[in-house]
C-alpha cells in the first residue's frame, strides 16, 4: 500500500511540474520558450561569458589583463557567441516581436555584435572579443531602455537610444574582413 501511495504521489508530482512547464509554451503554435526565459535562460548567460573573458585590471600590484588562456576557453566562448548571435534571430520570430522600430534594432544589433564575437572567438583575437562585447552592450542596454516596462510608451524612446541602434553593419563586416 506504501509503494502505492508512493506512485500516486509521484504522479500527481509530475503532472504539476509538467503542467509548469507548459506555461512556457504557446498553445497556438510551435513550441517556444516564453520572451523572459529566453533572456535569463540564453542571451543573459551568453552576454556574460562575453563579458567577462576580456578585461584589464590595474591596482596597486600592476596591471592584470584576462583573456582567454587555451583552446577550451576560446571554444566555450565560441558557443555562447553562437548563442547570441543566434539570439537575435530568435528575438524576430513574431511571437516575441515588440512593437516600436528600436526591437528590430536591437535585435538586429545583437546578432552582428553577436557574430563579432564569433569571429573574435575562431582568430582568437581579445581585443575584437572585447570589441564585440561592447557592442552586445550596447545592443542589450538600448533595448532594455525601451522595453523594460513594456507599459511605458515606446514612442517616448531617447534620441540617444535610437543612436545606439544606428547599426553598422557594413563596417563590422568591414572590420571582420580585415582578421
């Protein structure tokens, strides 16, 4: 009888966790992981890989630089690149589309400086890496800027949020030509 109780409660267990996790996932289309998941499941700890490979720090015993030491760094950083840059295709699915011009920038801006990443990564190059972070900043700081509190109006975006945005995509490629 205890074995029994055990497997009654393992399934009503189950099904309670399952039923959470289908919250996740839109009833009218493919699967897909809801917006802020994507953020804090992906993109969030993608950024932050990059983010954190390259630096350099000056005190009192000198100046430390980081980079990346070894191939395995430099492959780990290579898949979270991917992630990003990947990111921003899946930022444009229209499920997740916001409205408002800066989305599509930022999206759009976080796949290139995602694929500066990426191309840092494979001539494991730290300060294109480094480069490329500052980008992805940008591209995560101006979108956050606007879209945050979805429920603020997004016609009231800063001219300086929309400079961020002005991509280059031509100079990044440009610039990823000449590595």
């Amino acid at each position: 009888m205890r074995s029994f109780n055990t497997a009654i409660f393992l399934i009503l267990f189950s099904s309670v966790c399952h039923s959470q996790i289908l919250k996740v996932v839109e009833a009218n289309s493919s699967p897909n992981i809801e917006l802020k998941s994507l953020m804090l499941w992906l993109i969030d700890p993608a950024a932050d890989a990059i983010w954190d490979s390259v630096s350099t720090i000056i005190d009192r015993n000198g100046t430390t630089n980081i980079a990346p030491k070894n191939d395995e760094e430099w492959e780990s950083l290579r898949q979270q690149a991917a992630v990003l840059t990947e990111a921003g295709n899946l930022l444009m699915m229209p499920n997740r589309v916001q409205s408002g011009r800066v989305w599509g920038l930022a999206a759009k801006k976080l796949n290139t400086s995602g694929f500066l990443a990426l191309q840092a990564t494979l001539n494991k190059d730290p300060d294109l890496l480094f480069k490329a972070g500052e980008e992805i900043y940008k591209s995560c700081a101006g979108c956050h800027h606007a879209y945050a509190n979805l429920e603020k109006s997004t016609s009231a975006i800063s001219q300086e949020t929309k400079l961020i945005f002005q991509t280059k995509i031509n100079s990044n490629f440009t610039q990823l030509a000449k590595h």
